[in-house]
C-alpha cells in the first residue's frame, strides 16, 4: 500500500506531497487515485483562465467510517469533486473495494470506530452491523 501511494505522491506533485498525511486501506485506493486524476485534469484545463487557484491537499484519511480530504484552493467544481470521492467511500469497502455498507468496532456503536466493509470484510474483521 505504501508503494501505491508513493506512486501518487510521484504522479500528482502539484496536488500532494511528502507533508500530506494519507493514511486509508487499499480498497479506497481507486477513489482516491480517480479524485486525484479528475483534479488534476480540472486544473490543467481551467487554471489561469477562471478564477480557480492551485489545489493542495493537506490530508487523506479515513475518519468516522469515510474518506476525510482536507485541501486548499479550487473552486466549487474541485468541491464537488472531492463531496462525490467521499460519497463514494460510504459505499465501497476500505479493505477490498466491493460495495459495503457502514460497521463498527464494537456493540457500543457511539464508542467504537467505523469502517466500510463488505459483508466478508466485516465477518473477518469481528465488526458489527448498524442497522
Ligand atoms: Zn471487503
């Protein structure tokens, strides 16, 4: 996983760097690298000609059971982007990529952490349904 994120750091210079914290499981990995390339896309079409400014992004997490993405600059588009990458994430188990619905840790679910997880993922890891 960490060789995969290397690659991003390398791919989206502009965008990321050695000072962003990322920190997800390789199931989210395709929304990330697909939010990343969409951005970046964006920008080379529309910098210096709107009133879009450079984006960089401080922070890629998982946090509460989704993505969390912390950046500065872009637009309402680049906004969007991003709001749509996190969508995704509610969906798609952060371990393997299937679809997913949200679990927690423990029984307790006010205490407990929160992960995607497909139903496999979820009996593996002992992790309780919400509803
Ligand atoms: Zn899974």
């Amino acid at each position: 996983m960490s060789s995969k994120i290397k690659i991003l750091r390398e791919d989206y210079p502009t965008l990321i760097n050695d000072d962003t914290e990322i920190k997800y499981d390789e199931g989210w990995h395709n929304i990330v690298e697909g939010m990343l390339a969409a951005i970046k896309i964006y920008e080379d079409a529309n910098l210096g000609i709107s009133n879009l400014t450079p984006v960089y992004i401080s922070k890629i997490e998982s946090k509460f059971g989704a993505l969390d993405v912390e950046f500065d600059g872009g637009d309402d588009v680049v906004q969007e982007i991003v709001i749509f990458s996190k969508t995704l994430s509610f969906k798609t188990c952060e371990k393997c990529g299937k679809l997913g619905k949200l679990y927690c840790s423990t029984k307790w679910m006010k205490w407990s952490y929160k992960k995607v997880l497909c139903t496999a993922h979820a009996v593996e890891l002992y992790y309780y349904s919400i509803e």
